[in-house]
C-alpha cells in the first residue's frame, strides 16, 4: 500500500505539472503511467524493484516538461481565453461603476442622461483595466520573461493602435499607466483598510497634479472623487481577476476516480 501511495503520488504530481486541459486526457495519461509501472515491475510487492522502477521512470520534472510541450497550445487557447474573460468582465464592471457615478435624472423632463464626462471618464478607467491586467500577467509568481514580455508587448501594441486611430487617446493609457504604477504600490501594504484609503488618496493626488499639469480647472473635490472612482474600479479589477485564476486553476486540477 506504501508503494501505491508512492507511485499514485508521482504520478498525480506528473498529471499536475502537465498541464493538460482536458480532463479525459488527463484521465487517460494517469491510466498510462499506471500501466507502465505495473508492466515495468515484475515484482510490484517488492519494495526495492518499485524503487527501482521510479528511479528508471526519470525525474518527474523532465516528464512533465515534455508532456507539456505536447499540450502547449492546448494551454495557450485556454491562457488566452482567461485573459479574454477577465479583460471583458473587468472592463464591464468598471464601464458599470461609471454609468452609476455618471447616471442623471432630470425629474421634471423625466429624462435619464449621462453627465457630460461620461466618455473621458470611462476612457480612463478602462485603461487603468487594460494597465493593471498587465501588469497582473507581467509580474504573476513565478516570474516568467517570456508571459512578461508578451503582456507589456499586447499592452504596447494597444497603445500604439490608440495612438494612430484616436490622437488624444494616448494620454488616458500614460495617465493610467502611471496610476497602475500607483496602485502596485499602494497595493504592497499589508493593511486593508490603510491599503484602500491610500489607494484612493494617491490616485486623487496624481489626477489633480495630472490636471494642473495640463492647466485644466480640476478642484481637490473632483479629484478625490475622481480618485474613489478609480479605486472603486481597481478593486473590482482585482477581484475578477482573482477569481478568474482560480476558476482557471480548477481547469488543470487532476480529478480523483
């Protein structure tokens, strides 16, 4: 039984480290290794030939790695997707928060319209999205140059179609770049309560200096307002994002007969 538990347990962890999608393959996979184990061993009750038998598999490490360049697109399709699925739901969240901070009513013409800052505000809010997914993708432990490199490359070729189709686009995407800088650090401290107020007040300060800057009239008032808005949309940013992980994760968990 020790020697089952042994040989189920590399094989579990070799199942794991493939990556594999599809849960009829990965069923099918463990069913393999099974079988070689049992045809590799003509003892399977002594402890020395099982051994044997694990030592002569090979690191499991190295199979892994070749079984998961035998899934690699599989896994990319499915990377791909997950990004897909966060950049969407996230970007309708924050496009949400926006229609509720924006919505007016005007009760005696009983008409329901949008405040006149509508569209910069949300332009700024879904590049705050667009800026803080990669920099989520880029810097997700462990670190890997090439997913970094490929995220800050999509985030750079984004700015660069902006900056052709749409001439004042470009400066949402510096702006909120600069605000994700912001927010990776405010997000650093530990604190929940200290974290938020934080985050609120650095994106406040940075919209007003951002504004004097331009010298467009952008009171302490509108900023931290401006500010609470775009922490609001951070946050549920971040929490998408979150469960979009797991929910991916949960995609390559090796399931248990």
């Amino acid at each position: 039984m020790r020697d089952e538990n042994t040989i189920a347990a590399l094989i579990e962890l070799i199942v794991v480290r493939a990556r594999i999608p599809s849960r009829t393959r990965r069923d099918d996979l463990r069913r393999e290794l099974w079988t070689h184990f049992e045809d590799a061993s003509d003892f399977p009750n002594d402890d020395d030939a099982i051994a044997d038998v694990v030592r002569r598999f090979g690191a499991e490490a190295l199979i892994a790695e070749s079984l998961r360049d035998v899934y690699r697109w599989d896994y990319a399709l499915w990377y791909f997707a997950k990004i897909a699925a966060a950049i969407v739901a996230s970007i309708a969240a924050a496009l949400l928060i926006e229609v509720i901070v924006n919505l007016r009513v005007e009760l005696q013409a009983e008409v329901w319209r949008l405040a006149p800052g509508f569209s910069r505000a949300a332009g700024m809010s879904v590049a705050v999205v667009l800026g803080l997914v990669t920099m989520w993708e880029a810097a997700r432990r462990p670190f890997s140059r090439s997913r970094a490199a490929v995220a800050v490359g999509a985030y750079a070729a984004i700015c660069l179609v902006i900056r052709v189709l749409f001439l004042s686009g470009i400066g949402a995407l510096v702006t909120a770049t600069i605000l994700v800088g912001i927010g990776s650090l405010c997000s650093n401290l530990e604190v929940r309560p200290r974290r938020v107020v934080t985050l609120v007040g650095a994106f406040a300060v940075a919209l007003y200096l951002n504004h004097a800057w331009l010298n467009v009239a952008f009171g302490p008032s509108r900023a931290l307002i401006a500010g609470a808005i775009l922490g609001a949309v951070w946050s549920s940013t971040v929490a998408i994002l979150h469960h979009v992980d797991r929910a991916f994760a949960r995609i390559f968990e090796p399931t248990q007969g």
